[in-house]
C-alpha cells in the first residue's frame, strides 16, 4: 500500500512563513496604532476647542499642538491651531504669535486646498496686518483654482462688504448662487446686504431661501419675525434654534452673516 508523507518543510518555507507572521503582526499594530492616534487627535482637538471658548488661547494652542503630533496630516488640527496663536497674537501684541498662526493657517490649506474656515482666518490675519490685497489675491486665487465652489465668493463678499463696497459684495454673492442657487450662506449674506439697503421685500425672500434650505439658523429666523411683524406678512416655518456647533474653528451655524 502506497503511503502518503507530509515533507518537511525547508529552511526557506519556514522563514518565509515567520516572516509573514511577523509582518501580519506589525501590520495590524500599525492600524491599531493609527487608529488609537485618530482618537487622540479627536480627543485633544476637543480639549483644545474647550479652552479656547475659556479664552485660554496659549493653553488651547498646547493642546492642537499635541493633536499635530497625533496625526500630522489633519487640516483642522492645523487650524484650531492657527486661530489660536492668531487669538493670543491679537490680545497680546505678540507679532510672533501671529507669524507662526499665518504659517499653520498654510499649513493647514497644505492638507485642504478648500478649507472654509482656514481661507477666512488666514484672509482676516492678513488684513489685520495691513495686507489686504494679499488677503484678495489669496481668495480670489482660490475661487480661480475652484470654479465650481461657492464659497471663495462668499468670503470675497465678506472681505468687501468689510471695506464697505456692498454692491460689490453683492455681486460676489450672486456668482455664488449661480454656482448653487441654494447656498445658505450666500443667500443668508445677500439678505442681510438687501436688508441694510432699506429691500426689504428682496431679503425676506433670500432669507426664507436660506432658511429652506439650512433651518438651523435662529438669529436668521428672528429676524424672519420681526420683518413679518414689521410688513404685516404671514409667518412661515423657520425651523428651532440649535446650539452653535464646534465644528474645525468655532464658527457659528446660527449666523445672520457669512
């Protein structure tokens, strides 16, 4: 009868199976290691949002710092770290502080060319330094580089209405919502201009719009109300007040502006 062996394997296999193991191992720790460093980044970016609503911008700064070292290539880390340094330059008078915020908030558009709030930090710090026509270059390269995103537009229109050119500011605005009709921010921010110009009628409309399209927006909705007061129209459905949310940079959804 014939007799089937198993044959022994070679010096070679062995070492080839121990060095897949060891591989599979070190694998495996490296995507346990990154994840436990995705938690840690979360962890400490949202420490650092909680001391800076404190006011505790050098000690908010720490704590996105350690973020950084947790995941180096997170956009918001680089932020939050930017607006804070920014912050503490401001209160301070400290121009390093604010050297270094202008080199995270570049940073941070390394990681994401269409960051939001990152374009708008780093276009408010070049005002406040006398820069504002690197402020317009730096937006206006942005919305040429992204022609089918609204929001370098409706950061321009910011920028403008700020140096009090609203009919520019509008039509700013307008491109946006040319862009996407229903943009709440660039709809919201065209009321508000109509609504300072004494068009009532046209605001209400671009509100009610934008309240459509994003109902979480209470200080817009109040003014909805005392419009409708003021006009004698009929009240429609703004949707509930909701708490300003903490998302990348402490902007607020609620916001009548921008």
């Amino acid at each position: 009868m014939a007799r089937f062996t198993t044959k022994p394997s070679t010096s070679l296999e062995k070492n080839s199976i121990n060095l897949l193991s060891l591989l599979a191992i070190l694998i495996g720790g490296l995507l346990f290691a990154t994840g436990c460093n995705s938690v840690q980044n979360q962890q400490l970016n949202a420490e650092g949002v909680s001391l800076y609503r404190q006011g505790a911008f050098p000690q908010a700064a720490e704590k996105f710092q350690q973020a950084i070292a947790k995941k180096p290539d997170s956009p918001d880390a680089y932020y939050n770290l930017a607006a804070s340094l920014h912050q503490n330059g401001k209160r301070y008078n400290r121009p390093d502080d604010l050297r270094q915020a202008e080199l995270y908030y570049n940073q941070c558009l390394e990681h994401n060319g269409d960051h939001i709030e990152c374009y708008r930090g780093l276009a408010v710090l070049l005002k406040e330094t006398n820069r504002s026509d690197a402020a317009y270059r730096l937006l206006n390269n942005w919305s040429n580089g992204s022609p089918d995103n609204p929001n370098p537009r409706i950061e321009l229109a910011r920028l403008l209405e700020e140096e009090n050119r609203p009919d520019q500011a509008k039509a700013q605005l307008v491109q946006a919502l040319t862009i996407n009709p229903n943009e709440p921010r660039a709809l919201a921010a065209l009321g508000r201009l109509r609504d300072q110009s004494g068009d009532y009628q046209q605001a209400m409309q671009n509100y009610q719009r934008s309240l459509a399209a994003n109902p979480n927006q209470p200080q817009l909705a109040a003014r909805v109300a005392a419009l409708q007061t003021a006009t004698g129209t009929t009240a429609t459905s703004t949707g509930s007040p909701t708490e300003t949310r903490m998302a990348n940079g402490w902007q607020s959804a609620t916001s009548t502006r921008y």
